[in-house]
C-alpha cells in the first residue's frame, strides 16, 4: 500500500479518533487544507484501505470513522510507520531547496538537499539548473563548489521576492500551499520539513496581518498577501539568527511619512513582542515597501506619487494610439485599468523591487508593436523612472485587451489533427485562451481538407504534418511556452479577412431533409450510448484498445485493425505530455459503431514515442466511424478535459462530468440541427 503525505496525515488523525467520529471540517482545520480536499483524498484511501479490510464509515452531521479490527489497525499502524516515501511536485521541491538556501548562511551539501526532497543526486542536479536559470531573473546566482556545497547568492530582498513569487505562481489546490478563507498557508509537507518551513509561523503572522491591515484604506490582493507573509516570517526567523539588513537612506525618506510606514510600525512592534525579536527601522521599511508596492483589489489611495494626474495616463494612451497604429476600446475602463496598476508599480520602482513576470517573452513577441510603443510612451512621460520589461509587459496586457482591431477582424483559424475529434479540440481550447484575436476556430481531421476551402481561413495550425499548398505550422496540442511564441509570430503574418463561411447546400425535400436530421440526431445518440468507463491493469494499449472495440463490437476484424492501431502509434503522439493521459482518438472506415472509453489504470503505463518513455495513468479513447457526423459530441470530452489538466485525477475518478459535457453538446447539435438557434 502506498499513500500519499496528506493521506498517510488523514489516516494518522482517524486513528488518533478511534472510536469517534470527526467532521471533515475539523480534518480540513488540522491539516490545513480545504473540506473539498479532504473529500476527494478520503475517496482514493476507501480505495487504499479497503485492502486490509478497513473502511471509512460515513453519517451525516456526525462524521467519519474508522471501522476495522483490531488486529487490521495493527497491521495499519506498522505499514503507517515503515513509509517514508514524499511526493512533492517539481515546483514544491524547487521552492524547498530556495527555502533551505535562503535560511543557511552556508554552502548546503548536495547531498543533504537531495535527501531533504528525497531525490537522486542526479535529479537535484537538473532541478538546481532549472533554479539557476530562474535565479538570474532576480539577479541571483547559486553557486556549487566540490567540496563546499550550493549557495545562494544575490541580495535578501531579491531572494524573498523569487520565492515569494515562485509559491503564487504555482499555487494550486493540491501543492503546499493551499487557500483558506482567501488567506495562504502552507499544508502538505512531511513532518521532517514542518521545522523548516515554521509551520505555526506562517499561522500566527497571517492572523496579526488580518488585524493590522485593515487600518489601510485599500485591501491587498492574495498574491500580495502571500508575499508579505513568507518576506515577514523569513525577517523573524533571519532576525532570530542575529542577521539584520540595511537600506538606503533616501528610501527611508520617501516612505516614513507614508500611512504604510505608520502600519509597518505598528505590526514590527506586535511582532517584536511575539516572537521576542527587535526590528530596526531598515526592516520596518522594508515591510512599508511591500505594502506600497502591492497589488490592491480596490485602490482609493491620494497616492503622491507622479500617476496620481489621470492626464499622464491620457497622454500614454495618447501616445500608444498614435505610434502603434491601434485604436481602443472603453478608454475609462481602460485609463481606471492602467492607474489601478501603475500606482503600486512605480512605489515598486522607487523602491527598487521588480515583479517577475513569466509572460513576458510572450507578450514582447506577441504584441511587438504594442509593446515597443508602450515601452517608449512610458520613458517619455515618465522620464525619471526605468520600467523594467516585466512591468512593461504587464501594461502592455492591458492595452492589448483593449485592442479595437482584434475585435472587429477577429481571425478563423482551422485546426487539424489525425481525426479531428481529440487533440484538434484540445489544441482548439488552448488557442482561444491563449490568443483574444483569434475569433473563430475549425477543427478538421486530415481527410476533411480534401472537402475545405484552405484560402478561406486565416491560419492552419496542425498538431501533425499536413500534405498541403497553403502556409500551416504544426505545434503541441498543449501549446506550451514555446509554441506560443510560434503561434504568435504566425498569427502576426496573418491578416483577418472579412470571412464568410462557404457552404455548398442542396436543396432537399421535406421528406430528405426529415430523415436527415432523423440520421444525424441519431447517430450522436448513438455515441451516447456507447460510453463506458474501465478500470483496469493495461501491459499493451494497443491490444487492450482492440479487445474493447470488439468487445463492443465496433470493429468486424481484430486482425485488420491491429495494423491501423499499430501505425496510428508510429505516427502519432497519445500521450498529452506532461500530463498522465493517453488520448487514443481515430476516425477510421473500419470502424462501424462508436466507442468512447475513460480508462482509469490500476497501475501505471509506460508508453514510448519518438525516443521518450512517459507514464501515464489514464486512457481517454474516442473512436468513431469515418463519416460520423457526432464529431462535436466527442470532441466535448477533449474540451473538458483541457480546461480541466489541473484537477485531471478528480475528473478521471468521477467521469459523470465528462459524459455530462458530451450530453450537453449533443442538446446543442440537435438544436442547430433542428434550426432552434
């Protein structure tokens, strides 16, 4: 039996309780995490503990209990203490070993960070190169000397910045750190890392927070409320280490007047007496700057800084307009937008912090015009200051948002895959989110370009090679970084026209166009009917994706699909990298009757493709005969699922939502079918 930390902690407090109930709420408050948290792990453990014949018994308004033998809690209590296994993510682990660099004032050994995040050596070498790449965004470098160990080094400021913004932008509901009540705590590492981290730390100044923030006359967004908790709780324990920083003189002097400086003041010295620590007027201005540089949900502030005229802002969009060549939409909105930011961003430039941005590459290529026009705009009206690209990128996303001409030429781009029904929709998805401008997309699979006008679309972006004249790009259907840089320089040679869909119509009876719909309606019916749900151990995909289609009897002869199956595998991806699905999906003449299959894998699958062996976890299959026209009911599935990779586990555990989606959008075929929208 394997369990996870969080699990192996729920398990621990079921039998601490023996013998009693306790609500889900009071197991959400102990451990830290949310009551839709506890459900959803409380799931997989009947699952996990049913093998040594213990279940979770369950009564409303009471709670939850243990309900086993003796002699089965025994055998669970020495399991429990003979694990040892952590699962942190990628991230979690980066986010520890930044930690454990910040706190040492010494070269840590390696092979001490390797055991704190329980990886091999040789893993923790590519983790530390990832770091050190993200380290020289905040101007900070780790060093690693044979014989000495790994440093971090860079200014402290600088450092609690990365790892503040290193936790909001990987924050998610399953990581160490989770949301409650809209506040931030930390909640899943074992119990050799809770002395690290100073768990009850991360509790304790997040209460005092609450209290002495509300005498400001605006109120932070979670992201900084997050960042000024982790640079509060580093200062108290780097203060208890008999460590102080020190700040330029003339930064003390623009803010000790200010009311953040009064608040600052008043928290160091609630703080002080606490933890019996001293702050001195450095560390005050320091948490005085985070307070005027952070990001406000409603900001009413009579800032004296130079933005507080709405004319400099006229004039920067003034200044866009003429030298990008773009008109915008709703300029209050857009002048309300631009101030709300840039208030807290020049107190952010006074006092020499700067706000990683991740998007930024993108967005300089994305909107290269727009943002070499922002960025001279900016030095021209405010000539004292110097922007940073992060904080130009981030003004640039509102402008862009704002664009006129995006929304009235907005681009069709027809998408491609294999069938047409999977990664077509996936890849769909993942441009409208990714790209405002384009307005229209098309999934198509290869043998439907035979039948399309190409000149008609604005764009051909394909998820695998296409034998055809028109200009295309072909992409990962997940569109990682990468690939949208790529997408972006395409769609910037592309010009929106004013196009008009072309559709070459017959005249039919009454009686033709009857049983057409009849047909129609019906055959996305019929994929309806033909959803099931597995749960199995697969060795081959291949063969256990061959005995289903007959099971069900989609297929006539194994034999003769086998060989479709197997050069569907040679030629094209099923594994949705970096995500632990496979997405079989195929259109095929073979194919009589439609099969859709969620396959959940009791063990995980190695799956090798173009030199690289993934796992996966789950199977998705959709299969469908050649000229089936429930293209859109199917490819529903591909939707939900892209717009839900970051709760994969929880879709995959209870497909009712995916089936859901697919009944959904067969209401609204048979409505367009029917002509009733």
């Amino acid at each position: 039996m394997f369990l996870s930390n969080r699990e192996k902690e729920i398990v621990t407090l079921l039998m601490k309780y023996q013998g009693q109930f306790i609500t889900i709420y009071e197991i959400a408050q102990q451990l830290a995490v949310s009551s839709r948290t506890i459900h959803r792990e409380l799931k997989t453990l009947e699952q996990d503990l049913e093998a040594l014949n213990i279940s979770i018994e369950r009564i409303p308004k009471k709670g939850v209990q243990l309900k086993a033998s003796s002699e089965s809690l025994s055998q669970l209590r020495t399991e429990l203490n003979q694990m040892t296994a952590v699962d942190l993510t990628a991230e979690e682990q980066k986010a520890i070993i930044l930690y454990a660099l910040i706190q040492s004032k010494i070269p840590i050994k390696q092979y001490s960070l390797a055991h704190e995040i329980g990886v091999a050596s040789t893993t923790l070498t590519k983790i530390l190169d990832e770091l050190e790449t993200e380290a020289a965004d905040y101007q900070l470098s780790i060093e690693r000397k044979r014989g000495s160990g790994v440093s971090l080094t860079g200014s402290e400021a600088k450092k609690r910045e990365m790892l503040s913004q290193m936790m909001v932008t990987n924050l998610n509901s399953t990581s160490v750190y989770s949301v409650i009540e809209n506040h931030f705590v930390y909640q899943s590492l074992n119990v050799s890392q809770l002395s690290m981290v100073e768990l009850e730390n991360i509790f304790q100044v997040e209460r005092i927070l609450m209290d002495y923030l509300d005498a400001l006359p605006y109120t932070l967004t979670e992201a900084s409320y997050l960042t000024l908790t982790v640079h509060i709780v580093l200062s108290i324990e780097r203060i208890q280490h008999g460590e102080n920083v020190a700040i330029d003189q003339d930064i003390y002097n623009s803010v000790k007047d200010t009311l953040e400086y009064q608040v600052a003041s008043s928290l160091a010295q609630q703080l002080s007496t606490i933890y019996q620590v001293s702050f001195n007027t450095a560390e005050i201005t320091f948490i005085t700057i985070h307070l005027r540089g952070a990001k406000r949900r409603k900001d009413e502030e009579n800032s004296n800084v130079q933005v507080r005229d709405d004319n400099k802002i006229s004039r920067l969009i003034a200044y866009v307009e003429q030298h990008s060549q773009y008109e915008f939409d709703d300029k209050s909105t857009l002048t309300s937008g631009l101030k709300l930011h840039l208030i807290p961003a020049i107190n952010r430039l006074n006092a020499n912090i700067e706000t990683h941005n991740p998007l930024t590459e993108m967005i300089r290529t994305k909107y290269s015009r727009l943002y070499d026009s922002v960025e001279h705009g900016l030095a021209e009206i405010w000539p004292d200051l110097n922007f940073p690209s992060s904080e130009i990128a981030f003004v640039v996303l509102h402008f862009g948002g704002s664009i006129k001409h995006l929304k009235e030429k907005a681009l069709n781009i027809l998408v491609v895959c294999s069938s047409g029904i999977g990664t077509s929709r996936v890849l769909a998805t993942r441009l409208n989110q990714a790209f405002s401008e384009i307005g229209k997309t098309t999934q198509a699979s290869l043998s439907d370009l035979k039948q399309l006008n190409l000149k008609s679309y604005d764009g051909i972006i394909s998820t695998i090679g296409l034998d055809i004249q028109e200009p295309y790009i072909t992409v990962n259907p997940l569109l990682p970084d990468q690939d949208i840089n790529f997408v972006a320089n395409y769609l910037n040679t592309r010009h929106s026209s004013d196009y008009k869909e072309v559709q070459t119509t017959t005249e039919l009876s009454d009686s033709e166009s009857v049983n057409l719909m009849v047909s129609q309606i019906s055959e996305n019916l019929e994929v309806l009917k033909n959803v099931q749900v597995d749960e199995t151990t697969v060795s081959n995909w291949q063969d256990y994706l061959l005995k289903q289609l007959s099971k069900n009897h989609s297929i006539e002869s194994k034999s003769q699909f086998k060989q479709v199956l197997k050069d569907y595998a040679e030629e094209r991806e099923i594994v949705l990298d970096p995500y632990p699905i496979g997405l079989p999906h195929m259109k095929h003449a073979l194919i009589q009757k439609p099969m859709i299959l969620f396959t959940r894998l009791k063990k995980p699958l190695s799956i090798t493709s173009s030199g690289q062996t993934r796992e996966i976890n789950y199977l998705i299959s959709m299969f469908l005969p050649e000229n089936s026209p429930a293209s859109q009911v199917v490819s529903a599935v591909s939707e939900t699922i892209t717009c839900n990779l970051h709760r994969i586990d929880d879709l995959m555990q209870n497909t009712i939502e995916l089936q859901d989606s697919m009944k959904q959008a067969f209401i609204q075929e048979t409505k367009k079918i029917l002509k009733m929208e």
